[in-house]
C-alpha cells in the first residue's frame, strides 16, 4: 500500500482502473454518515440524477477502519486487511472484480472520511468517473489548517449569507482538509450588526459552530479585547463578557487574542487577562488551546511579550502571527521558546495596504480594482507559504469573503501536503467547482495579469479569451463568475488607461506648442482632447462587469457596489463603484489650465501652460521619480524580487493613497512609495556633475494618517530633522550640500521614529526631482 501526503491532492501511485461513481451505492457506518451524504449529493449534482440505492453497479464504503468489514458483501470480507491512516488522515482502497468494483474509504475518525470524500471529489472527472490508485494511505503534514469566516459589516460577502450558504462553504472546506474554521466575536472594532444580516449574529455563528461540529472539524472564537484592563476589576469584567459568550455558542475548540488589530492591549495587560480567559474556556472544554499575538506592539511591547512568555502563563497553548506584527517571522520564532508552538493567520484577502501586498503593482490596477479585489495569486501565495510555514504548526488564513476564494483552497491543499504544486490544485479546483479543465489555467493567467505595465501586458487580452472559451458543468457554482469579473475588468482598465493617456499625452503636446496668442487656444484644444468619451468597446467591457456583478451577488451574495449591493465602503471590495474613475490627471490639469489663463500677461500664461506640459521638469534636466509607480521610480532602492521577504518588510512598496483623480490630485501624486517600521525610503543617484550644485524638491503625500520624517543623505549629514507633514500633499525644497555630491553619487534615506509598531507604515513619498542649479528659468523652484 503506498502511503505518506502526496497523493491526497493528485500526486502520486498510477492508478489501475476508471470506476462510474455516478453508478456506485455510497453506504457508511455512523461516523461516515456525514460524508456519505455529501459524497452523494455532490455526485448527484454531477450526474444529475441521484445515486441508486440498489442494484448497485459498484460501491463506495465510507467507514471508520474497524468498522469496514460488516459493510463489504460477504465475498470480499476475507480480503479486507485494515487500513491504518495516521492522525487525521484517510486510507482509499479499491476491492473486487473490475466489473463491480467496492471503493472503500477509511480513517481513525469522522473529519478522516470527510477528508476522504474530498479527495474523491476533487480527483473524479466532470461526469464522476475517476480512475483510483489500488491503495494508499495519506495525512496531513500541519495539524492547523483553518480559515476564518468574518460574519461582521465589514466583510464583503459573509454578511448577507444564512446558514444554508455557510453549511456548503464549510462543507467545502472540510472536503479541501480544512482542521477548523474561525469566527470574530460579534464585538470587535465593526459595527455590531449589518443591514444585510439575515439573522442575529449570534444565531449564525452558533450555527457556524454547530456546522463545523457536525463535519468533525473545530470550531475556534477570535476575541479581540479593546478596553484598558490595568486594574484586575477590568480584566474580571471581560473575563465575564467571554463567558456570557461562550454560552451562547457551541463547544469553543481554540480561542485566539490579538494584542491588536483591533484593540491595543500591552503585554503586561495581555498576558493576565489571557489567563482569566483561558480559566472561563477551559472549564467548558478542558482540551481547548489558547493563542495569543503580538499584533500591534511596539518595540518595547513586543520584548516585553518575549519575556513573560518563559514564564509559562497558565492556560497558554502557543502565539500566532498575523498583520501588524513588528518583528519579522524568523525574529519571532526565534525569540520565543523552543517549545511554544507558532501557528500563521496569514492575509490572503489583500493585494495593498496589507500583510502581503502584490509587489509592483500597477497604479491603474491600485486605484480602481483597489485593497480586496479578486485576487487568486497561485504562485505568490505557493512562495510565501513555503518561505513561512517551515517556522510554523500550520495556519489560519485571514479572509474576508469569497474575493480570496482560490487562494483559501490552495493554502488547505498546501497544509496538507508542502510538495503539492498549485498547477495540481488549480486543476482540482477546476473540477470541483467548474468542471472544465481549461479553467485551471485561469488563476495563473489573472496572476500574470498584474505584472508589469497593462499598457504592455499582452496576457490581459488572452486572460479574457481563456475565460471567455471555459464552458462550465451543470454543477459550477459561482467560482468561475469571479474569475471573469476579474478578467473583464483587467481588460476594461487597460483599455481604459490606453485610451486615458493617449488623451493626455495629445492635451500635453498641445500646450507645450503654444506660442505667445495661442494660449486661450491652446486651452480650448486641450481640454477638446481631455473630454473625449471612451468608444464603444469600453462601454461592452463596462456592461459585461455589471452583468458579472449581478450574477455575483445573486448567486454568492458578493458585495461589489456599495450603492447597488449594500457593500460597507469601496475598500471592501466594492470596486465596481471605481470600474469608471479617471486614470490620468484630467481634472487637476483642467484647473491648472484655468488658473494660468489667470495670468496677467500672455508670456506668463504660456510659460504657465509650457510648465503644465512638463509635470517631470524636462526643460530643467531633473532626475524625476513618480515614487508608487514601478514603470518611473528609477531611483527608489529595493531589494531584488528574488531576495526580497514575502511581505516585503525589507524592501520598498508601491502604495497609494484613498484619493482619485477626480478629487483633484495628480496620479502622480495619489501614488508613494513607503517602507514598513524602521527601514528608510531609499533613493540612489549615481553619475552626478560633482562641479554642480542640486536642489531636492520633494512631494510628501500618501494616505491622511502620517509620522514625522527625518531625511540624511549618504548616511550621515541630515537635510531635515523629524519633520511633520502640515498638509497633504506637502512640498519641500532643499538645496544638497556640494559635499554630498562631490563624489558624484547621492543617496538619500527617510525614516520614521524608530521603535513604533502598528501597521509599520506611515512615511510615504509620491514625487521627487533632484535638480541641477541654476534652474534654466532662474534660481527658483
């Protein structure tokens, strides 16, 4: 019999024979009664028809393993030899003759069999046939592979789902491996209800509880803490509120508290309150684990946690690492003792302001598909966890709906088996949920979408043909809507951002040609070409994503307007709300064109218009970075991409700010660059004149939260001291020193103060042009 991980998600022993499963009986012991059914009816729904229930062409036997032998017909009992599955794991055999073959699947417990209808699931084609190894035996390789489910306002698809919704997506996890799911308290930093709830939360997540039960998987409870708890009387106080809780849910399996996000709770408070907690929880479930994390804490907070842990705080199973932890991975595991085990709750829902943003990700791409777009990232995600899980127990994966939906299921298959390659789970995904198998080739393709210009991207239009040519099975869900909706909107912002600039690339070139008489003219002509519609093929486009939209949100309640389908704000993944924003600087050059013509004399207007047509200040021979865009940041120092950590802490990020261009910004100044925590913002020149002076003039704008920045050049001679950003967008000039370029290379470093922790973010950039004096049009800025 072959045994060991590799063949539960499609890697391994060749197999002998195809069996009919939608001919096969499907009878169980009692612990296999749960997935029989599912086994059943997923069949069904292939088929479309039920499974018979006699004159059985073949069977499938879910049992426990010594329960198996009754349930054979007499003939093959003697020939049974019972499988032993580790752990969690599952045995599959195939017994008899080929003509009416018995397919029995076995396991040490209820989660095992449905572990088994999993794999038999994802392995069995479209029209359920599937050709089965001859035995082998297979268990997870990390015992925590869990998923939270965000029933709270803020989530951009649990909100508005009933239990009926819930039981299949648990369903779905089980069968993928999943250990557990994880609900948020009903009290966190969210509202305490949502106009999209169809029940009381606690109703819904004592009913998630009991779901989860039922299938034999946990049940776990985040319970954020958000007040002050000093004073022993506090912490009594919300031990208390933990325990009015827990009597309202089912058995609570696992209890996870974050030191912040949300909340802020040092450790010297943490720690004392976690063990009252842990008190009020282990007097219901004795077998429960407790967790806690760092998430938030500064410097300090975060040495103060590594100390006490030694100390063995009563009733504490392990520390888990999530968003806004200071410390890199490695620096945790480490600090902690050996035998404290770490578990991940990794974001895999975000593509910026997040734990792992996409690296160099397009402006056009930020601004419009914004922080919780669709977002399968099979080769991203397949990196990140082979680089963390290593230090790790497993994982609970932070989501916040179904935008993330392929990324959850690759995260389950890698938990279970590290070597599975994401090609083998794209390809089981497809057939569990579509059953085309070209869909598998889509996740990769909206991958590569993102990369580099779209402008260029050539993958973009064949993504949207791939999707276009999937036929879906009777049985596909809403999977496939979303990965549309991803391509057509890909495509839509590329056209878009074409057509966009081209628009003003001609506004531009029109200015920059005006002579002395020909400003009004000028004007005329360029706001003429700003104001030119999009054509008919990007109103299809358009069209298409609403009709995807609809769909979504019938079919999966997906939240991808706020107006149209209650979503809680536009960073929700509410981007059908930005599918039409401006994506070039049509609104801010309008205004500049207006307050030139305001000039008093015609020389100034056109000299104003000339400037206007030179955002990057050509005629002055400056060295430009429009710092957040990857395509024209030549100067920002970063890390290779094949160096750089896979939530980039050590290198810069492109980011951009919650402002369009219709609010009047410039892209250029919407977008920054940004470092995490203590690592400076770099910029590089080399090939400097060291027989010239320069100016620095810099753009300091991002998001409206900031820290003061300190700027020094080559690493010691500081330009500015820890200076607070008094407007947004704010900008300074500074003349470099002649010493600092007299080598001819200058690099320039901003920081933060050192030693905070939240987010790490906070000092951002957007523009900056390093300037030989004088000036061509005088000394002046």
């Amino acid at each position: 019999m072959a045994t060991g991980v590799a063949l539960a998600f499609g890697l391994g022993a060749a197999p002998v024979a195809a069996q009919d499963l939608g001919q096969a009986c499907v009878v169980s012991d009692e612990a296999g009664q749960v997935a029989a059914r599912i086994l059943a009816e997923r069949l069904a729904e292939r088929i479309g028809h039920p499974l018979p229930t006699q004159n059985c062409q073949n069977r499938i036997v879910l049992a426990l393993e010594d329960d198996v032998g009754p349930l054979l017909p007499p003939a093959l009992r003697a020939r049974w030899l019972q499988a032993k599955a580790k752990g969690e794991g599952f045995s599959i055999r195939s017994l008899g003759p080929k003509a009416h073959p018995v397919l029995v699947l076995s396991a040490p417990d209820k989660r095992g069999l449905v572990y088994a209808a999993g794999w038999l699931l994802r392995s069995a084609d479209a029209r359920a046939r599937l050709a089965v190894p001859a035995a082998f035996s297979t268990a997870p390789h990390y015992p925590t592979r869990m998923t939270q489910i965000g029933y709270r306002a803020k989530n951009n698809t649990y909100d508005a789902w009933d239990l009926k919704r819930f039981r299949r997506r648990i369903e779905d996890f089980a069968l993928w491996g999943s250990s557990g799911v994880q609900v948020i308290a009903p009290v966190s930093d969210d509202a305490a209800t949502s106009p999209l709830y169809p029940a009381p939360p606690l109703e819904t997540l004592a009913g998630i509880g009991r779901i989860a039960h039922e299938l034999g998987i946990d049940f776990a409870l985040y319970y954020p803490n958000l007040g002050d708890y000093a004073a022993a009387a506090a912490r009594q106080a919300e031990a208390e509120k933990l325990d009015a809780l827990l009597k309202q849910l089912p058995m609570v399996d696992a209890l996870y508290i974050p030191g912040g996000d949300p909340g802020h709770t040092p450790p010297d408070q943490l720690i004392p309150l976690m063990e009252h907690e842990a008190a009020i929880l282990h007097a219901r479930n004795p077998a429960a684990t407790v967790w806690l994390s760092a998430q938030g804490f500064d410097a300090k907070d975060s040495a103060g946690f590594y100390a006490a842990l030694p100390r063995r705080p009563s009733g504490l199973t392990g520390v888990f690492y999530g968003p806004q932890t200071r410390d890199p991975l490695d620096r945790q595991r480490a600090s902690l003792p050996r035998d404290v085990p770490l578990l991940l709750y990794p974001d895999i829902g975000h593509a910026m302001h997040a734990q792992f943003p996409v690296a160099r990700w397009s402006p056009a791409f930020a601004l419009t598909e914004g922080r919780e777009p669709i977002d399968p990232r099979p080769l991203d995600f397949t990196r990140i966890f082979k680089a963390q899980a290593p230090l790790s127990k497993g994982f609970i994966t932070y989501s916040e709906g179904v935008n993330d939906d392929f990324n959850q299921f690759l995260w389950f298959a890698l938990g279970w088996n590290p070597a599975t390659r994401p090609e083998t789970v794209a390809r089981d995904y497809a057939r569990m949920f579509i059953g085309d198998p070209r869909a598998a080739r889509l996740p990769f393709a909206l991958e590569r979408n993102w990369q580099g210009d779209p402008a260029r991207n050539r993958t973009i239009p064949a993504t949207l043909r791939l999707a276009d040519a999937i036929r879906p099975t009777a049985y596909a869900d809403w999977r496939l809507d979303t990965l549309r909706y991803r391509a057509v909107y890909d495509a839509l912002v590329q056209k878009r951002l074409i057509a966009a600039w081209q628009r003003q690339d001609q506004a531009l070139h029109l200015l920059a040609r005006a002579r002395p008489g020909q400003a009004a003219q000028a004007v005329a002509s360029a706001r003429a070409q700003l104001e030119q519609p999009d054509g008919p093929a990007i109103a299809a486009l358009h069209q298409r994503l609403s009709g995807l939209a609809d769909d979504l949100w019938r079919k999966a309640r997906l939240q991808l307007s706020v107006r149209l389908y209650g979503a809680s704000n536009i960073e929700r993944g509410a981007n059908l709300d930005r599918a039409g924003v401006d994506l070039n600087d049509r609104v801010a050059i309008e205004k500049e064109m207006a307050q030139a013509l305001q000039r008093p004399d015609e020389p100034a207007r056109i000299a104003a218009l000339h400037a206007l047509a030179d955002p990057q200040r050509k005629a002055d021979h400056a060295l430009y970075d429009d710092l957040g865009n990857p395509q024209a940041e030549p100067h920002l120092v970063r890390a290779k991409d094949t160096q750089a950590a896979p939530d980039l802490r050590d290198t810069a990020i492109d980011g951009i700010a919650d402002r369009t261009p219709e609010d009047g910004w410039r892209m250029a100044d919407i977008t920054y660059a940004e470092t995490l925590y203590d690592r400076p913002i770099r910029l590089h020149y080399t090939g400097l004149n060291p027989r010239r002076r320069y100016r620095l003039i810099a753009r300091y704008a991002g998001e409206d939260y900031q820290l003061p920045m300190r700027l020094v050049a080559n690493g010691t001679l500081e330009l500015h001291g820890a200076l607070n950003r008094t407007q947004n967008p704010m900008t300074v000039s500074i003349d470099i020193p002649p010493a600092a370029t007299s080598h001819g290379v200058l690099d320039l470093a901003w920081t933060r103060p050192a030693g905070l922790g939240g987010s790490g973010r906070g000092h951002q950039i957007a523009q900056s042009w390093l300037i030989p004096l004088p000036l061509s049009n005088g000394d002046t800025p």
